[in-house]
C-alpha cells in the first residue's frame, strides 16, 4: 500500500465520524453484509459517510 492511499484512507476516516466502506452504495449494495450494515445505520439514523471499495482497487486493499 503506497504512502498516498494511507493518506487517503486516513483522510476519509478522519473527516468523518462514521465511515462505512462497503461494496456497492447504501442505495445498491453489492454484498449481504454491505446491505445490512447499511440497513443497521439508517434504522439508528446514523449520519455516515459511504465508500464503495469496488470503485477503487489502492483503497479496497488498504483497508484490510
């Protein structure tokens, strides 16, 4: 993982208070634990912000 992908990652985390990084989109999950942890957080009314990882090979990576 390469310096800028840590420094995008940790500016995603760090300018948000909850972070989802899902496969797929609240709206169009792509994977069942995408979908209920997206379904969990709107039910609670959770403001959060979503990153699709399937969009992005460096963050989807980075993140595990």
């Amino acid at each position: 993982m390469t310096a800028t992908v840590q420094d995008d990652i940790r500016d995603i985390i760090q300018s948000n208070d909850v972070v989802l990084f899902m496969k797929g989109t609240p709206v169009f999950p792509q994977c069942g634990f995408s979908s209920v942890v997206a379904r969990v957080l709107d039910h609670l009314q959770v403001d959060y912000h979503s990153v699709n990882v399937l969009e992005d090979f460096d963050i989807r990576e980075g993140i595990k």
